[in-house]
C-alpha cells in the first residue's frame, strides 16, 4: 500500500497536531471524503469541547447547578469515559480534577500559558519524587451517563476536564467509522488510532521529551498508541514552584514521579491514554503493570525503558509520532 492512494489531512487542533489517513473505499465515502469529513469533526469537537472556551457543552456541564443536565450523545460518552478513566485506573486517572488544575494555573488554553520552562529546569525545582495516589473523594464515581433520557447526572460542584481522555476517545469515535476502508490511522494530538479492512502496520515513533530523538519505534497494524508527558507543558505557579498539567488526585498538585513521559499500546486509544497516564503517575516500580502491550518510559534522568510490544504488527506503512499534545 502506497501514500499515493492515501487521502492525508493534516491540521492544528487540540493544541497539537492532528493526523488523519484514509486509504479505500467503504459505503458512500470514498477515502478522500472520509479523511475531510474527519477532519471537520475534529474541529468541531475541539470547540464543543474545550474547557477553555466558555461556551463549549463542558463548561456549560460543568456551569449548570443542576445535578441532572441534558447533554449530547457525545458528551454522554465523555461523562461515561471519564467515569470508566478512573475505574481501569484505580482512580490514578480523575478527569474531575477541574479547581485543582485551575488552582496551579491552568486556567487558559495551553498556548496562553506563555512560555514553558524546559524539563530539566522543572526537574531541578521539583519536590522529592514520590508515586501518585487516587482521591479519596474519588468523585469520578459519582458520575452517570443515561443514553434514553440524554442526560449526565454528577453532584454539584463536580466538573469534567476533557483534556487527553476526550482525545482518545474521539480516536476511537473515528476508529470506529472508518474501519470499513482498506487503511486509517487517526492521531488526535499524540492519542492514535489505528486499522482497517487491510490492516497495514504504521511505524509509530515514540520522541525523546528532552531532545526530540526517537527512542523506539513501534509497528503497529491494529490498536491504538498514546503518550503523555510534562516535557511540553510545565510552568511556575503562583508561589514559583514547578507545576504541570498531571496531578497527583491524592494531593491535588503536580506528580512528579521519576517518570517524565510513558508511551503506552492498547487495543483503542482510549485505553492507551488512560494506561499511559497510569504509567507515568504509578512511578518507575509501579510502571510496568499499566504496559502489558508495550511501551516505552522515560526517566528523570533521561534514561528509557522499552516493554515489549504485544499486538500485532505487520509490513510498515506512512509513520506516526506518538508525542504528548501541547
């Protein structure tokens, strides 16, 4: 299977760069239509569901006093992703953390922080290292998605940051209707989906969050990827500390755990990004548990751990990066 036959649309979205390719014909789109109509649904996803955008359906969610709100089907399933997060994670992965990322100044799209202090300087000002925990107030589990009425119900207070959980899971939104051509690979800002009819394998590249070099590099034909990281998005809070976009739910503060970045392989992307953050919040012991398919970790120091890849891979095709969005 050749680039030439493959419709690619390539575009800023997320805060990052999103990739999408389409190869074959499938139903009433042919490759080119389904690759475009991806891409306007990126976008429009981005806008309806940004926290940093005051209209978006998150905020308005996260705005309503009500305890039972009338939502979107897609909305439904982010409610119902965020809720999943933290029960695959043991509660490592709380998409409920809303006043504490505010709270250490993540308050504004990632692009408004200004510029980001670079990793080894957070590195040095950071506390001593220590694995993250879940909150007791697990308030993850107090969410409910009702499909027949539409409707999220949570108890007051309790707001949804999108974030990495809604791009995997619009990753596999994607995944899901594409999987009639003969090849896709969808990268929603570092959170990729792969597969297809054919199943070509992708190389997917996991990046160095200190020099850019690639550590490893993966072929996967069928299944998802994701990395995150705090190489991108670190900044000095209010009081001068070194603060990041990965909490520790037990203390409501950046984790800082002796793993800098964790690149995970899972069957969806989805699942991927919930095993990547799991990896990097657990630490280095705990790490390895969280990548039963393969991954890479990296380390304060700079060092990287490869774990052996379990899904399935095949002749290469068009590769991916699997770096943390911005």
């Amino acid at each position: 299977m050749t680039r030439s036959c493959e419709a690619s649309e390539r575009f800023e979205c997320f805060g990052s760069e999103c990739v999408v390719l389409v190869t074959g014909d499938a139903g009433a789109y042919g490759a080119r239509e389904a690759a475009e109509r991806a891409r306007r649904d990126l976008a429009a996803w981005h806008v309806r569901f940004s926290r940093f955008l005051p209209h978006s359906e998150v905020s308005t969610l996260n705005g309503d006093p009500r305890e039972r709100v009338p939502v979107s089907p897609m909305m439904a399933q982010l409610a119902r992703a965020v809720r999943l997060a933290g029960s695959l994670s043991g509660g490592l992965v709380d998409a409920t953390l809303v006043r504490e990322i505010v709270a250490a100044g993540y308050a504004r799209d990632a692009s408004e922080l200004g510029e980001p202090i670079p990793l080894r300087r957070a590195l040095e000002l950071a506390p001593r290292r220590a694995p993250a925990a879940p909150s007791r107030e697990a308030r993850w589990r107090t969410i409910e998605a009702d499909d027949e009425l539409g409707t999220v119900t949570r108890p007051r207070g309790v707001m949804l940051d999108s974030g990495g959980i809604a791009k995997g899971l619009f990753a596999d939104v994607l995944a899901e209707r594409l999987a009639g051509h003969a090849a896709f690979a969808i990268a929603c800002a570092g959170d990729i989906a792969i597969g297809g009819a054919a199943s070509p394998a992708r190389r997917v590249h996991v990046e160095s969050p200190f020099d850019g070099s690639t550590l490893h590099t993966f072929e996967l034909a069928r299944g998802g990827a994701a990395t995150s990281g705090i190489g991108r998005r670190s900044w000095l809070d209010a009081v001068g500390a070194p603060a990041h976009h990965l909490l520790d739910p037990a203390t409501g503060r950046a984790a800082f755990t002796g793993i800098v970045q964790a690149t995970a392989l899972a069957p969806s992307a989805f699942e991927a990004e919930v095993r990547a953050k799991a990896a990097l919040l657990s630490g280095p012991a705990a790490a390895p548990r969280w990548l039963p398919d393969g991954g890479v970790i990296v380390l304060d120091d700079g060092s990287h751990r490869v774990f052996a890849q379990r899904l399935n891979s095949a002749a290469s095709s068009e590769p991916l990066v699997a770096s943390p969005a911005l």
